[in-house]
C-alpha cells in the first residue's frame, strides 16, 4: 500500500512547515552542535517503499535521520542497529518518528523528497462507589451481580488502556480476586514486578522517553509510579475491582468498584506533575496500546487551544484505535463555562462533559437566627458540639483570608468566614486557621461554581459553602454586631434530586474545528468522584486504612473513564459493534432529564444546553439495547476530512496506515452530512433550506421492526423528515432518511441558536438525535440557546 503523509518526531529549535523559499536564504551547515529538540516529522514516503532494504520501521526511520545528521550517520556505520537519536519509531499512528535534531538539521530535511513538514514538541495537560449505582449498573443494591453487570458479565476479558500519569500497583483497587488471566491476544507488558503486576494490571508502562536523554545508557524501563493521584483515580474509576469498606476520611462507604470491574487494566504513563503529557510521548503509547490488543483507550488529557487533527496526538492516535476496532473515550476539558472550549474534538472520540452524581457530605451552618446554609465538608469531626461560635469575616481586601490577617488575637475561638481565592489554598487558610486556634472555617465559593461545591479534607472543622448562601451570611452578619453560627455535621447524604447538573468547570463547545459536529458528546459523572489513590490530598488524618487509599477528585478526568469502563461493558455485550456503533447507542439513549423529571441544568439552575450537556447523561442500561444505530467506518470520515479543508497530505497522515488519499477524487461530504448520531445545521444564508442526510442501522433484538419519526423543534425551525417512517425485515438492514429545516415564514431563523431532537419511535425503542440550528456561525461565542424544544 502506498501511504502519504508519514511521520516522524525530531527534537529541534523552532517550528515549522519549511518553505524553499526560507530555505534559499539560509545557510545550513551539516552538522548537529546547535540545540537539539523534539520534532515530530511528517514525511511523504511510507516504509513500505524501502521494506526490502530496511528489516524494520526503526532502522528505516533511522536511515532517513542519518541522512541529515552527521552523528547519527556516524553511530549506524559503526553500529547498524544504532537509534540513539531517535526517540520514537512510530509504526500505526503516524508513519515517521520522533528523535532529537538541531535547527540546521530541519532545513536540511527540508529539501529531501521525502519530507512533508516539521512539527515542534507539545506539551498536554491532565483535565482533572457510588456512581456504578448511580448509573444503572449494579441493579438491586443488595446485588452487586444485578443489573446491567449481570447482562455484560461486569467487562472480563475486555482490555482497559489508560493514558495518563503513574499508578499505585499493589492498591487494593488493583486486586487480582476474582479475575481471570488476559486473553490471549494480549501484546503489553507490565514492568511492575510480579507482586504488583497481575491478572488485574496486566499492563503497566512508562512512556519518558526524554528522561533517557537526560540519562543517556540507562536502559533500564523507567517505573510507571505515580507522581500524582489522577492514573490511579482514573484506572480505578473505569475498570477498578470490588473493594468492599472503601470509604473517603469515614464519609461515602460502600464498596467501590470500576465502571467494568472484571475488565484488565494497562496503564500508558505519558503524564508527570513538572513535565505535563507530552505529544510525542502520547503518540507512542497509542502506536504500541493498539498492538498490544486493548478493546478500550480511555484519555483524560488533553489541549486547551484549537490546534488541527493532522498534528494533534489524540486525534491521530485514535483514529488509528477506530480501524482497529478500539474505543476511544476522552475527556471535554475543564474550562467551562466559557463556550468554544471544548478539548478533544475529532468526530471519532467520544468526547465527555461531567456532572454531579447526587451524593453529598453535608456539613451545616446553622446561624444565631435559626437559619441554616447546606454545605458540604469532607472532615466532619466525630461528636463535634453544635455551638454557636462567634462569626467573624477576613474584612480586608477580597476576603480571602490571607496569612498576614489570620492572628491568634483575632480568630481564636471564632468561626472564620473566608472566600476561596487570593494567594492561598483552601487547605492552607484552614492550616493558618488551625494553628490560631480558630474554631472553624466557613469557606465561599466563587459566584461561577454556582451550586457546586468541591469539599477538602482541612484539618479542623469546616463548612464549604455556595456563592449565594455566603452572600446570605454575609448580610446576617451585618445586620446584628454579635454574629454567631454552629457547625452541624450530617455525614453522606444521597439522591439529590436535582442531579445530574452539568459542572461548571466542564468544556462547553461548539467545537472550533468542526463547528458542524456538535461536542461534547455525552455526559457522564465528574463531581468529587471517589476512587483508589496513593495517597490522600487533604491535611486531616484518615480515620481508617481505607479511608488513606481513596478519595475525591472532580473534572472531565473523572467523567471520561466512566465512559470508557461501560463502553467496555458494551462491547463484551456486542463484540462486533463498531466503535461509531458504540458511541451512538450511548448518545441516542442517553438521558436529558434529571431525578425530578425536569430538563437537566446546569450550575445556575438554567435548563443546560446542548453545547454543555452533549446528547444527555450517559443511560448505560438503555445503550445495551438502542435500536438502532448511527454507524461509521474509519474509511467514511474521509472525505468528511477532505470536507473540512485538509490537503492530500494532511488527511493521509491522519488515517494513517490507511492508503493515501486524493481529495480532488472523493466526494467531499459536509459536516453536517457525517452520519453522526447528532445534527449541527447554519440556517444562515439564503434560501434558508438545509437538508442533512442519515443512515440508521436496526440491531434490535427482533428483525421486524417499525419506527416513527417525531420531530420537537421550536417554531422558528420547520423541520421535514423524508420518509418518516423507517420499516426493518432483519437485523443490521440499514434504512436512510433526509432531514429538511427551514426558517419560518420562508425567510432567516429568527434568535441565535434553536435546540431540538429527532425521535425515532417503535414500540420498544426511542432513539434520540439532539438537533442544534444556529442563524450564524459560531465565531463570536455566542452560543446561547433561544429557544428549546424536547426533552
């Protein structure tokens, strides 16, 4: 097969895609004593064209460096297995390699035939027990093999790859009881010895590449050991085993278990706390995890700026994941609540915002008037009195109680009323606090957490309060010159009925790279999440051994393996689903009501909209059984590629190792036309007609089956289904439909944005497609909904 578009990834000064004409006026001297850096290295010819005379992707990769680089020409003469310039050798996700070159050597690269472009090194960040319940999972409580569990006998045999940082192997969410040996298609390896590594973590690797420049001859594999809490967290959150008593600092117990407790674990550490998840790092995780045989990639990482799919790791990497039949599930980012900051974009991720799950560690102030403020405390101090402390507020400044205002005289025996905020942590204001001798803390929210409150474990007593409820007590307090207030303790609390509330924090879209796409996709829970860490964070001793190997963490981090552990829930249930097939039964099915049976909101108790809230709240119980399905091939994102502008070389590089493409001789297909499981329509040129075409695919239980098409659209938006009604003889028949909008009265939409859906109805299913129509592009921001239909 011939592949355009290969890659390699070289340590180099500065940026570029290299033009002849730069080229002309720079004078390259043939060696390396400039700095080296990083490159990732797109380049047009495939191995394919040199198999014959290169053994291997690397010495052929390594044979393309020797021919601009003078020592690495040297270290393959006198050694031919020689690659010590080159860091990465990539073999599926992108066809090139990764190694360390100077500035002049890029030049040089620059006139070879076979190169395409340079890319500079990138760095990534981390977006950082009771939701098995919470989400259907586990049936009747008394019965962790009810439920879904049951139906998908709880994930085994299905492979779990986590990208992320370090692991604590040997935490009990790690366990090996009950869990049969990897099947046999199983590639990885764990370099844990053999106390740690089992038929749990089957897969335990350390991608730090760069350290071993640093340490040039070491090679010994660098340990995948954790530097932070969030690999452990997000290992344990998607596929963690049964681990009865688990508990955060006495609050939450019940036994926590992953998403898909009887699935194996393989950790990709490509994260660390001072070097971030580095680009070249991410690309050979995924180059190796899809030839290691995992079933699932499950990704909380990401970048906050809108760069291209050609150069983004996760993009490229997952691409490759879906030819092999390999679901990727990643998170949304944590920048909410602006719009257009929605990470992990590429049509085929399942791209995931978080919500509040309903539980709560209730933590009252009481006030000297009997009023009460429900907040939220991780420590809650056994038998604390219910007192009524003297108040007092940091009045200084923006209140956020900075160390210098924190003296002994003034706080002692008082509860101190603190924003969040200023030059400390929370943690820390409380550790001031302590060592004043206060009584107690009542910490405020900022105003943009709205309803939210993500609870610490201080070292004294502490009520986390919201933004409204301290406005509350801080008029309370103006108003007598004694202020007094009591701390109540009323440990866990569940089944808020307001739950799930889209977190302020989670990435709000629309995508910037494929405004025709809507993102996120889906919803899943990502609000002070409990699972297995090293290590605790907060200041408080734990009271319990287990109470030391869990804690919360919230952010799209959390919500990402969640989706991935019942993803692997799915596919046990469907192996031969694809992955498009897969996340369409989770969007079409998923949920868009909360526990009150009223549309899901958002932090300020507005209805959320599709930007923040994707399709729903993952329904895993009904994506078992959708219906029907919004399937696609790798192959069909191709043109959608061509579509969206990409060259020739571009598009080749990121189907990679798919056979290159010429675009000219494809029919370009519009976003609006990728048979997704969503609908993104403009309704902002004449004749203000739009038609959007699909294709479902019946994989019912029964082969005969009849569904009708019900369209809630506010009326600014006519909308027409062509036919509208969709009969099936046998299952996987594939039926297609067109749907039509319009702008009322034949002319423009009238207001900004209209949310909608489609249903299709039979007697047995629902299956939900989220419509989105806008009057304009979305180029200023302004994605606010003006009219909504449906829920």
């Amino acid at each position: 097969m011939a592949h355009l578009g290969a890659v390699l990834c070289i340590r180099v000064a500065l940026v570029v895609v290299l033009l002849p004409s730069l080229l002309a006026t720079v004078a390259v001297a043939h060696n390396d004593t400039g700095e080296h850096k990083n490159y990732l290295i797109i380049v047009r010819k495939p191995y394919e064209y040199d198999h014959n005379v290169y053994k291997t992707v690397s010495s052929w990769h390594a044979s393309l460096l020797a021919s601009v680089c003078d020592t690495a020409k040297e270290e393959l003469a006198t050694d031919p297995g020689a690659e010590t310039r080159l860091i990465y050798s990539y073999r599926n996700v992108v066809n090139g390699f990764c190694a360390r070159v100077t500035r002049e050597e890029v030049y040089e690269m620059a006139k070879k035939d076979w190169f395409v472009k340079a890319i500079p090194e990138k760095t990534y960040k981390l977006m950082t027990t009771y939701t098995p319940k919470m989400v259907g999972l586990t049936g009747a409580p008394a019965a962790y093999h009810g439920g879904l569990w049951n139906r998908s006998n709880m994930g085994e045999g299905m492979i779990i790859g986590v990208l992320d940082d370090g692991i604590a192997a040997g935490h009990p969410s790690f366990d090996a009881a009950g869990m049969g040996p990897p099947p046999a298609r199983w590639k990885g390896r764990c370099d844990f010895n053999s106390s740690v590594c089992n038929n749990k973590l089957i897969g335990a690797r350390s991608f730090f590449e760069s350290a071993k420049w640093k340490w040039r001859g070491v090679d010994d594999p660098v340990l995948p050991v954790y530097e932070l809490a969030h690999g452990t967290h997000t290992s344990s959150t998607a596929g963690g085993n049964f681990v009865p008593g688990a508990n955060v600092m006495g609050n939450g117990f019940g036994t926590a278990a992953g998403m898909a407790p009887r699935a194996h674990l393989a950790l990709y550490q490509v994260c660390s706390e001072d070097r971030g998840c580095d680009r070249d790092d991410i690309l050979a995780a995924m180059d190796d995890a899809v030839d290691e045989g995992v079933d699932v990639l499950s990704i909380s990482l990401g970048d906050d700026e809108a760069g291209d799919f050609a150069g983004d790791p996760v993009a490229l990497g997952a691409y490759t994941a879906i030819m092999r039949g390999v679901f990727v599930s990643s998170s949304a980012g944590n920048n909410g609540p602006n719009p257009l900051t929605v990470s992990n974009e590429a049509p085929w991720l399942l791209t995931v915002a978080a919500s509040t799950t309903g539980r709560k560690f209730v933590a009252t102030v009481k006030l000297g008037t009997g009023v009460e403020f429900d907040g939220e405390a991780l420590y809650q101090p056994p038998n604390f009195p219910s007192t009524q402390w003297p108040l007092i507020a940091d009045t200084r400044g923006d209140g956020t109680c900075s160390d210098e205002h924190l003296m002994k005289e003034h706080v002692a025996g008082k509860l101190v009323v603190c924003n969040q905020g200023g030059n400390l942590t929370g943690l820390r204001k409380g550790s001031y606090l302590h060592d004043a001798g206060a009584a107690g803390m009542v910490l405020i929210g900022p105003e943009f957490m709205g309803s939210m409150v993500q609870p610490k474990s201080h070292i004294l007593p502490v009520a986390q309060i919201v933004y409204l409820s301290g406005e509350e007590l801080k008029a309370y307090m103006k108003s007598t010159k004694s202020p007094t207030a009591a701390l109540i303790y009323k440990g866990t609390v569940f089944g808020d009925r307001k739950t799930p509330e889209v977190a302020p924090f989670s990435s709000r879209g629309p995508s910037r790279q494929n405004q025709g796409i809507l993102k996120p996709d889906i919803t899943g829970p990502g609000v002070n999440i409990i699972a297995g860490v090293p290590v605790t964070s907060g200041l408080a001793t734990p009271p319990n051994p287990l109470a030391a190997k869990f804690d919360i963490m919230s952010g799209t981090s959390m919500a990402a393996p969640h989706l991935s552990g019942i993803a692997a829930l799915i596919k046990k249930a469907h192996p031969k689903w694809s992955p498009a097939a897969i996340k369409s039964a989770m969007m079409t099915t998923a949920d868009t009501l909360d526990r009150r049976r009223r549309p899901i909101t958002d932090q300020k108790g507005n209805n959320a909209n599709m930007f923040g809230l994707g399709a729903g709240f993952i329904n895993p119980t009904k994506a078992m059984n959708p219906g029907l399905v919004y399937d696609l091939t790798a192959q069909d994102y191709v043109p959608f590629l061509c579509g969206l502008g990409y060259s020739d070389h571009e598009v080749s590089s990121i189907i990679h190792p798919a056979p290159s493409v010429s675009c000219k001789q494809l029919p370009a297909v519009e976003q609006k036309d990728l048979n997704y499981p969503s609908i993104t329509v403009f309704l902002d040129r004449e004749p203000y007609v739009v038609s959007v075409s699909r294709a479902v695919t019946n994989v019912g239980p029964r082969g005969k089956a009849v569904y009708a098409a019900k369209v809630d659209m506010p009326a600014t938006v006519l909308v027409t289904v062509t036919p509208d009604t969709l009969r099936f003889k046998k299952v996987n028949q594939v039926r297609k439909f067109t749907v039509t909008f319009r702008g009322a009265n034949g002319g423009p939409m009238k207001g900004g944005v209209a949310e909608g859906q489609l249903r299709w109805v039979s007697p047995d299913h629902v299956v939900r497609s989220p419509i989105v129509v806008s009057a304009q592009k979305f180029l200023n921001g302004n994605t606010s909904s003006s009219d909504h239909a449906g829920h």
